[in-house]
C-alpha cells in the first residue's frame, strides 16, 4: 500500500499489502474480480501508466514504457516466475497483509530509501 502525504503530495510505499494478495506466490488471490473488490486497485493501462509517477523503478510496465531494459531477474526474462523470489526482491519478503494493520498504523510501515 502507499500513503499520500496531505501536505505536499508525497507517496510513500509501505511494507503493507492488499488483502488480495497472495504474499507467498506475490499474485493477486482474485485477479478477475480485483477492480470490483478493492477500491483503491488500479488497472494499468497505456493511458494512465504516465500517471502513476509512484510505481517502483522495478515495475516491468513502467521500465518498458520509459525504453528501459528489465532486471535481469525479471521473470519476462528469465522465463521462470520465481526467479523474483530468489533474486531477493520481491515482496514475499518484507509483506504484511493489510487484513492485520489498522489504517492509523500505516506510518510505521513506511519503506525509506536504503531500507532494506
């Protein structure tokens, strides 16, 4: 999840997840229904994609869209969806379902540059 700074507009991800998803596999548990089910989830789509300024630098969509090449551990180039896993980065490491975070609590979960 993301939390907006009221002030001066500044998104900061956090190491909470949406209910949805799957933390072990990292795969939304309702794909087909997740645009209905959660408000806050968003289809990305060659139009908003500019929009979405807060997506990770790892994002496939927006490397792609920027001519920027994949990580080598992305699985579009390796071929094997765990290869995510095992590089280390994916959130199956550091997630939390938000299904046990009260909303007030989502500052302590803020994800700082350098943190690991």
């Amino acid at each position: 999840m993301k939390i907006e700074d009221e002030d001066s507009g500044e998104i900061f991800n956090t190491t909470v997840s949406c209910r949805q998803l799957n933390i072990e596999t990292c795969r939304c548990c309702d794909y087909k229904n997740r645009l209905a089910d959660v408000s806050m989830c968003i289809q990305l789509t060659l139009e908003n994609l500019p929009e979405l300024n807060w997506l990770p630098e790892t994002c496939a969509y927006k490397r792609l869209h920027e001519s920027k090449p994949l990580p080598l551990w992305h699985p579009l180039i390796t071929k094997d969806k765990n290869s995510v896993h095992e590089s280390g980065v994916s959130a199956r490491w550091f997630a939390q379902s938000e299904e046990y975070i009260h909303p007030d609590q989502l500052n302590d979960f803020v994800i700082f540059p350098g943190d690991k």
